[in-house]
C-alpha cells in the first residue's frame, strides 16, 4: 500500500518537487533558505508579468493566450518569428521519443544480435 502511494504521490506531483527538500538539505540552512526566498521572488516578479501581459498596454484589449500577448506586445516580425519558435518547440518534443527509441533499439541489436525467432 506504502509503495503504491508513493508512485501515485510520484506521478501526480512528480520528482521534482519531491527532491527539492533534499536539494535543500544539501545546501544547509543558511544557503537553502536563501534559495527559496530567491525563487520565491522570481515567482512573485513573473507572476506580476503575467498579470501585466493580461491587457495590452497599447489598446486595452485583453489578450487570452500567450500568442495574443506576444502580438500585441512585439513588433509583426518578431511576433511571427516567435510564433514559429513556439510552434517547433510544441513540436519537437513529440519528434525526439521515437528517434530514441530507434537509436537504442540499434544499439542493443549492434550488441547483441537480431532476435531469434
């Protein structure tokens, strides 16, 4: 039951935050609660950017996704070139599992043979 928990605890919050008591541990007491007062304010000043990118500072309109406040907020080519940029790093992490899948299952046929049927 413990064991089962744990990978449900693990696969809905996930590794990272659960690491993080002991990434502090390992930096002490002085140096660990310094680093979480630091990312703490980079939370603070991204999440006033955020809420400032709500509305477009030019018109007032509201902007309901993250293309709608690079638009309004950037010049016509850099919001297109950052749209692009948006566009093929959505994409690429569904491109990179199958070409490492490929690779391993080359590797391990390199080292070990074909298969024996």
């Amino acid at each position: 039951m413990v064991t089962a928990t744990t990978h449900i605890i693990t696969s809905v919050i996930g590794s990272g935050v659960l690491s993080l008591a002991w990434a502090v541990a390992q930096l002490g007491w002085i140096a660990g609660s310094f680093s979480l007062c630091l990312f703490s304010l980079i939370t603070l000043f991204t999440s006033h950017l955020l809420a400032d990118c709500y509305r477009s500072s030019l018109s007032g309109k509201r902007n309901y996704s993250y293309m709608d406040v690079v638009n309004s907020n950037l010049a016509i080519p850099l919001s297109s070139f950052n749209n692009v940029k948006t566009i093929v790093g959505s994409l690429l992490p569904a491109i990179k599992p199958p070409i490492v899948t490929h690779s391993c299952a080359e590797g391990l046929m390199n080292q070990h043979g074909p298969p024996s049927t």
